[in-house]
C-alpha cells in the first residue's frame, strides 16, 4: 500500500461569503503525478495557496505526510518540502542558467556569494545533473534574460528540484508556450516524476493529454471527478462543465 503523502479533509476556505474552495477532499500518494483540472473559479489556485500556507482555510485541514500544515507559515511550510512554481516564471535574470541553479541548491547563500565565491565539488556536480535534467546544458553560462519563455520555465522546474522538495506544485507551466517548448516541459516533468511527487494544475487539454496518469476534476470548490484522463474526459460532468464548453468554443 502507498504512503500518502498529501491529505486534504473538508476543506473549505470562504473570502467574504464566497466559498473558494468547499468542503473539498482529497489525498495522493507518494511518488504520484496527478494533474488538476477545471475551468476559470472551480479553486485551483486557492488550492495551492492552502497547501503552501499562503491562505488559511475556513474549514478543515491540510496533511503533509502526516503533519496538520495548519497555522503554520509560508516558509516552514516550503523547508518541510514542499515546492511551487508559479505561472510566471521566477528566476533571476540578471544571473546565469548555471548561477540560478546553485544559488536555489543552497539556502546558505544569497546572490553575493554566488556570484563571487567558488562553488564545492559536489554543488558543481548537482547542478550538472539539474542542467542535463533540464536540457540547458548548452546555455549554463547564459544569462537567464535571453532564455526563450519555455526555457526559463524549465529553469525555474529545475530551480525548485534543487530545493530537493518531497512534492513539487506546478502552476500552468505551459501557458504561453509552442508546442514543442510543451512538449519539453513535458518531458520534463515525466522524467521528475520518477523520483518526485508532483501535482501540476493545468488547462492545455493536448499537455494533460501527454503527461495526465491520474486527472482530478475541481468544480465549484470541490473534486467533481477523479480518474484517468479517459475516464474523466468521457465522464458526463465533466463535459458539461468543462471540456464540453472548450469543444463549443
């Protein structure tokens, strides 16, 4: 039997009567790769924000393997390990591909000392595994500014791995991209998730499509479906709600 690694019950987070998230459950196993799905307001975003102790809930609670994440604060929260990556990528720009990989691998060092001191033999070696992982090897030594968007959403993965998080959230990490860029990205989390557990929320059907093993639905604040990706883009509900309206379009 899996462990499980994340375990949400009744959760419900309410901003001025508007339930965002409502009496929501729902848990994953460690080492899982499960996509969120659901259209504009069903609390995706709340979601995350709950997890990562950026929102307290109205109701209900939050395990972390195990541990009641309630009340605690952002970045114990993230020390626990848990990752996220937002929309937009975060990376420093002014920095190199290679500079923003050590300086996210190390919490012991700030843009300073990255910069101006020499990096250990083994940060060297973890950050060219990160950068193979990643596929920029051959632009470690460019400054992220002239990375194309997809790129610099595959540092900014890379960046979080190098946290070494037990479960990593990844927030739309194909929005705005070609299809190839996606279908990099996509490799890419396939690949991490041998090693990681990872939720990512997503709307790009085709990018859920390629990377999905188990899809959960979100509606109106709660799971409205679970499955795989077949399961639930047949599932009655879910075309009503939200694939249907997409195919309308």
């Amino acid at each position: 039997m899996n462990e499980k690694i994340l375990e949400i019950e009744n959760l419900t987070v309410s901003f001025d009567g508007f339930k965002a998230l409502n009496q929501l459950n729902f848990s994953m196993n460690a080492g899982e790769l499960r996509v969120i799905i659901g259209p504009n307001g069903a609390g995706k975003t709340t979601f995350l924000d709950v997890i990562t102790g950026k929102v307290q809930p109205t109701e209900g609670r939050v395990l972390f393997e195990g541990r009641n994440l309630q009340r605690m604060p952002e970045h114990k929260i993230a020390r626990l390990g848990i990752g996220r990556k937002f929309q937009t990528p975060r990376v420093f720009l002014n920095l190199t591909v290679r500079e923003n990989l050590d300086l996210a691998g190390n919490r012991n060092k700030n843009v300073f000392s990255t910069l101006f001191n020499r990096s250990s033999s083994t940060e060297n070696r973890n950050v060219a595994g990160l950068l193979e992982t990643i596929g920029l090897e051959a632009k470690a030594n460019l400054k992220a500014a002239l990375l194309s968007h997809g790129e610099k959403q595959r540092l900014e993965i890379g960046m979080l791995v190098a946290q070494s998080p037990n479960l990593l959230l990844v927030d739309e990490p194909v929005a705005g991209l070609t299809d190839e860029e996606t279908e990099n990205v996509g490799n890419l989390l396939l690949a991490l998730s041998k090693d990681h557990s990872i939720i990512v929320i997503e709307h790009d059907m085709e990018f859920v499509r390629q990377i999905a093993r188990q899809v959960t639905v979100l509606h109106q604040g709660s799971v409205l479906c679970e499955g795989s990706m077949d399961e639930v883009q047949n599932d009655p509900r879910v075309i009503e709600v939200y694939l249907g309206r997409q195919e309308e379009a």
